[in-house]
C-alpha cells in the first residue's frame, strides 16, 4: 500500500467514480465574444484564442457574435440530419457488436458536430485524414451507410477485404484517407498531402483529426513543425474530449493552459473551439480552410468536447470516472444544441424531429439488413481467403505464392 | 558512358528521374541547399528549383511521413535519411504506415516512395554511423529493400526503385561510395575509375529489382551476400585461391531465390554474409531458405559471416567488420568438410 507523499506530480481528474462531478470552475469563455481575425492573421492574433473559447450558440441557442457563419436553415437541418444519423448509427452499431455481429465498436456520440460540421465547412473535394471517431464525415460527404456497414462486418462487400478494424474505414473517393489506428500518424501526413496539392496545383486543403492524448506524440510536433516551415494548407483538429481511454487529458496536457497554446509555438494561429456547437465548429473550420485554400498556412483547433460514451466497446468508463459527467458536461449536447436553435428559429419542431429519428433509425435497420445479406464476420460469406495475399505489394513475388500453396488456397 | 563513382551515379538517377518525372521530388537532413553531407543530391536544388529539392527538419518520422502524404496525392518522393543509424525515429512511419496503405486501404491508396539512406560500416563511424539496419526492414511485408554495390547498379536500381509503385528502402554502402574495398584496413584506397561498373551511361537505364547476380562465377563455394562486403568476398576468394562463386543480391525483399539454389545445387557448399550483428540478422533468413531449398545437394553446414552481437565499435572496428581473413577462413573451413 502506497502511503507516502508521491515524490513527483503525477496529474489527476477532478472526479473519480463515487465523486459528484462539477465543472462550475471550469472557465469557460462565454459564446459570442471572441474575435474574428482575418485569415491572414498571424499566431499572435489568436493568443487569446488559444485559451479562450470560440462559440456561436449562447445559452438561449441564439446565434451570437463574430463567429456566426449564418448558415440558412436548410444547412442547419441538413447539419442536424448528419449528426443525427451518426449518433442513430452509433447506437446501432454499438448493439450489433454487443451481439455478436462485429467484433468491435467505436462510438462518437457528443462529439458529432466536431465531425459533421467540419465536413460540411470543408469541400468534398479536401482531404481528409480522420483517426477513428469522425464517422460523421462520411455521412456528411453521403457515403452509402450499406457500404459503412459492410466494411464493419467485415464481409464479402467490405471495400478492405477484412483487413482493418471496424470503423477503420477508407473510401479514396469520397477523399477519406485510410484510417491507420496507430495514434497521430496521419497528422504529418496530412502535411505531405497538403504540399502534394500545393506542388500540383490545385486548391485542395487537407485536414486531420487527434484526440487530447495524442498531443504527446511526437507525429503531432513533426506535423506542425513540417506546416509551419512549408506553409502547408492544413487544418489541424485535436479534438480534446477530455479522455484517452482512461487517462485524463491532464497527463498529455501537463502545465500548458489548453492543448491550442501548443499550436502557438509554432507560429500557427491557433483556437479553441466550442466543440459542441455546431455552428462554431462550422465558422472556424471554415476560417481555418479559407486561409489554408488563401496561402496563409495552417491552423490549429482544439475542438473541446466530451466524450460521451465509451473508448470503445473493449473499454468500460464505469472504472475511472464518474457515471454522470456526460450529463453534466457545462456545453451540453451538439445534438440538442442545434436542435433547440432551429426551434427558437422556428425552423424545426419537437415533431419534425422525433419524425427525423424514426425514419433515420428505419434507414439503419434497413440497410443493416442489405449489409447482413452480404454476410457477416460470425457466419460469412468473408471475402475470399487467397485475398489475405493480394494488395501486399503491385506484383505478387515467390514467397508470397509459395506460402498461399502452403495454406491450400 | 562516363566514369563515376556511386555519388556521382546516384546523383544522375536522381538527376534523369526528376527531368523525365515531374511527379519526383527529394528532402532530407542538409539535402536541399548543401546537396546532402554524402553529396548524393548535390546541384539539384539549382537545377530544378526550390520546391523539388530541399531541406527537412530534423525528424525522421515527419520526413516519412511527409513522404507517405505526397505519395497519397501522386507524387514519388525521394527521402533521404541522413544515415541508416537514424532511421529509428521514422520506424512507425515506415512499418506501421507506408509499408502497409495499399494493404489496409486494398489497393485505394499507393506509396510509390524511396527512403534512401547511406548505410553500412567501414567508415570509422563509430555506433551511430556503422549500422546495417537492413533486417528490421526486411521483416516487413509491403517493402522492399534494396542495396546495391557498384556505381552501375546503383543508378540502375536508384531509377528502377523510383519508378516502383511500392515504398523501397534503398541503403547506399558507403564505405564503397568512392571505390570498392577489399576488406583490408590498412589497404590502399581503390577508386571506381578502372573498375568496370564505375562505367556509367548518363541517360536513362534501370537494373531488375528482382534479380540477383553472379559476379564471379566459380565451383567450389557459392557466396551469398550483398553490399561492401561483394568486394570483400571477391577479394578473398583471389586471394585464397579458393574458386568461390560470389552472388551479389541487389534486393534483399524479395530475394532471387532461383540464382541462389542454381548456384548452390551446383557447388554443394554455401556462405551467406552480412555486416549486421549476427542474431537474427538477414543472413539467418538465407539460411534457413537455402537448406530448405538446397538440403539434399549441401555437402557442409551453411556457414555465417556476420558482425559480432554487440554494438558496431569505434577504436576496434576492425575486429568487429567482416573482412577479408573472415572471408578465407570461411571459405577453408566449408571447402575442407568432407
């Protein structure tokens, strides 16, 4: 039993399981009163940026402020139809796994606008470099959810052939990049196909995605070192939703006053967003692709949110931290954020809405359906086992037919 | 045809490669402005502008994965690592990342990528500047390595590499940069003018990436090894008088398999060689695959040159590099079991 004083500070949350949560002394900037720089700004116009906190939705769902994208309420419904269906989607796919029909699950729910909102402030012609929890860019960019499903089952229609993880989705035409599952190695490069498109060209600008944990790596350093020198048109997101399984964003964070304040060092703007609001993830994704697509370089945003649910279904909160913290959570929930502003705009009812998760929940049944038809993990059909031997390299050398002929196949 | 040593050979690969492809570009660690500390991309900067040769930060991992990211747009990126010891940084990159996106993303995304890096010892380079790191690249599938050992060949398999559509890691010896050796410290230093793949055409050419060759063709031991210690070998079996046949690999993933075991089955007696620490070192896989394929026609155990399982010494670097008496002895005590 450890009874000493610990001889170095090792960082830990406020609460603990059994604790009552309370984030009354989080401060938090209010939404509507942070500045809008120019996209040809510099790092020292956004200082304050870093660790204050960027948002459009007030506490009355009011649009407030500079960062108002004044998107139309066709927009919005559309934005809240995508996070919709991915939380819908979430819960399905959470389920399926708990019997038995994929091996493995990754929800995103509380963090859909971070995802939906970028994705529709961006063109779906940038690329994106997601890590495992942006599903809600694929909805946004329309990929067919029967396609999603059949890579999580892993059966003969899975676009990767049984090769990855559910939820390390790849779809090259939709310009989603393979997730690698490996933490912060798409952020570098994401800088390389930046300066890619630069060197042809063409306007595209790419943005990646890392949790707060993955700040530590060193991949997040080389990426926006690699940015700042070549001024690549990147938007950097670290989504910090305040845990890395079950370590504490404190231990990758340590003394700095956010996760944004890292970008500054390196001369790249840098802003902290109100991560679950739809509208100032949308205005600073927007921002920051403005001035990537302009020549003025990269940005950095932290998205600050909560994750609601678990890491993944391997992984069981319930063991570091308290049950209620989601629901105390001071920026609420995306979902009903957005919701509750298109009502005060009385551009959306309680009616409309619950009519919109029927029908969204019908579509998932149904596809799920279609997608079960091509088989499944448990039961199969797989796709083909020679399979496991293609794809390795362009040609296939003697070693890799002679251990084929050694399986049988 | 021109004379050149394998600076000069690699920097015309480079050279033909970025007028013919637009697509190739090259960075590393003081490759830009200065041309590298090995001068292999000496000039190009000039040449082809600031945008297609230039200078990295110190990051191996983010020069990678600058690589991995422009090979995803369409480009062929060269990346140098200044030396092979360094390599380390980038290794997840690398393993985890550009070996494995045409697998993982089935065929969506390609890496069409060089690492090139000077490698191998000899140089007086102490443990941070010796190392052949050949075989933790070789354990992974969707690589390919490559080493050559002549001027030739060097730019040969510098252009067959680039226009590959697969990440090859390219490990140039540079104990042999400037001329072949033989494995003898205190010899006199030998120069690629007179030797005959120091003749180098200056246009456009490439030499197979899977195939290996016989560079001295001989009866009563075949040697297997790749790199500096080519020359060494051929320099032992002149010296010995012992008729060795010496196979040069070039490619090590995936190796020429079929020269091997010809040439085996034919002299009954095998050395597979490497300056790596001997566990677990590329040697080990020769090994394995030569009894495998060759057992019923060995006439003597396979016999291993290697470096010592310690790290590569600076003062007594030549107690630790296979040179040239390491090579005799082999070549004695396999030719002498009944």
């Amino acid at each position: 039993m450890a009874t000493s004083q610990p001889r170095y500070r090792v960082p830990a949350p406020k609460f603990r399981p059994g604790d009552e949560p309370d984030f009354s002394d989080l401060k938090l900037q209010p939404a509507g009163e942070a500045k809008r720089p120019g996209i040809d700004c510099s790092w020292k116009d956004t200082v304050d940026h870093a660790t204050g906190l960027v948002g459009a939705l007030d506490h009355n769902h009011q649009a407030v402020g500079e960062w108002n994208p004044e998107l139309d309420p066709d927009t919005l419904r559309e934005g809240l139809r995508h996070m919709v269906l991915t939380r819908v989607y979430d819960e399905r796919m959470q389920k399926l796994q708990r019997q038995g029909k994929m091996s493995f699950y990754m929800k995103s729910t509380g963090e859909e606008a971070v995802s939906v909102a970028a994705a529709m402030a961006l063109r779906d012609s940038d690329m994106v470099f997601p890590s495992y929890r942006q599903q809600g860019i694929l909805f946004a960019r329309g990929r067919d959810i029967v396609d999603m499903m059949c890579h999580c089952i892993s059966n003969s229609r899975d676009n990767l052939k049984g090769r990855q993880l559910p939820v390390h989705y790849t779809w090259a035409e939709g310009n989603f990049f393979s997730i690698s599952g490996n933490l912060g190695t798409q952020f570098p490069q994401a800088v390389g196909w930046a300066m890619g498109a630069r060197y042809k060209n063409e306007d595209q600008v790419t943005a990646s995605w890392i949790g707060d944990g993955t700040t530590a790596e060193g991949d997040f350093h080389g990426a926006l070192t690699l940015a700042s020198t070549y001024r690549a048109p990147v938007i950097f997101n670290v989504v910090n939703n305040q845990w890395a399984i079950s370590t504490f964003q404190g231990i990758a964070q340590g003394d700095a006053p956010s996760l944004a304040v890292k970008g500054l060092g390196y001369g790249l703007p840098s802003i902290r967003v109100d991560g679950n609001d739809f509208l100032a993830v949308y205005a600073a994704t927007k921002w920051a692709a403005d001035r990537a697509r302009a020549g003025h370089g990269a940005t950095l945003l932290e998205l600050y949110t909560y994750r609601a649910a678990a890491h993944s279904t391997s992984d069981d909160p319930s063991g570091y931290r308290p049950k209620e913290e989601a629901t105390k959570w001071p920026l609420g929930d995306p979902i009903e954020r957005l919701k509750n502003h298109l009502i005060g705009l009385e551009e959306w009812d309680e009616q409309r809405h619950e009519a919109m998760e029927a029908e969204l929940n019908d579509l998932v049944v149904k596809s799920y359906k279609e997608a079960e038809s091509y088989g499944t993990l448990h039961d199969g059909p797989l796709s083909p086992v020679p399979s496991i031997f293609e794809d390795v390299t362009a040609d296939t050398d003697w070693r890799l037919i002679r251990q084929r002929q050694d399986l049988g196949v | 045809m021109a004379k050149m040593n394998m600076i000069q050979a690699l920097n015309s690969a480079l050279d033909v490669a970025m007028e013919n492809d637009p697509n190739v570009l090259c960075f590393g660690e003081d490759a830009g402005y200065f041309g590298g500390v090995f001068r292999v991309t000496a000039g190009l900067q000039k040449k082809y502008g600031l945008d297609r040769c230039f200078d990295a930060p110190i990051n191996e991992a983010a020069i990678a994965a600058m690589a991995v990211g422009m090979a995803a747009k369409g480009l062929r990126p060269v990346a140098e690592i200044q030396f092979a010891d360094y390599i380390f940084p980038a290794i997840d990159q690398i393993v985890s990342e550009m070996s494995r996106i045409r697998y993982r993303s089935a065929g969506q995304f390609t890496q069409p990528i060089v690492v090139r890096s000077p490698w191998g010892g000899g140089i007086r380079g102490g443990q941070t500047h010796s190392m052949s790191p050949e075989a933790f690249f070789t354990h992974v599938p969707g690589i390919k390595v490559v080493i050559p050992s002549n001027p030739y060949d060097a730019k040969g398999l510098l252009l067959a590499s680039i226009e590959s559509d697969d990440p090859i890691i390219f490990f140039e010896p540079k104990r042999i940069y400037n001329g072949p050796f033989d494995g003898q410290a205190d010899g006199a230093l030998q120069s690629w003018a007179n030797h005959p793949k120091g003749e180098v055409p200056e246009g456009h050419y490439t030499v197979d990436l899977n195939k290996a060759e016989v560079v001295r063709e001989g009866s009563a031991v075949t040697v297997v090894t790749y790199g500096t210690l080519v020359h060494v070998a051929l320099a032992a079996a002149e010296k010995s008088g012992i008729d060795a046949e010496v196979i040069d690999l070039k490619t090590l993933t995936p190796y020429d398999i079929e020269t091997i075991s010809d040439s085996v089955k034919k002299t009954g007696r095998c050395i597979v060689a490497n300056e790596a620490p001997r566990t677990s070192s590329f040697s080990a896989e020769l090994a394995a695959q030569i009894q495998e394929d060759c057992f019923w026609s060995l006439e003597a155990p396979i016999h291993r040159i290697a470096g010592w399982d310690t790290p590569y010494p600076h003062a007594h670097e030549w107690s630790y590099f296979p040179g040239q008496q390491r090579f005799i002895n082999a070549m004695k005590s396999v030719t002498e079991t009944v």
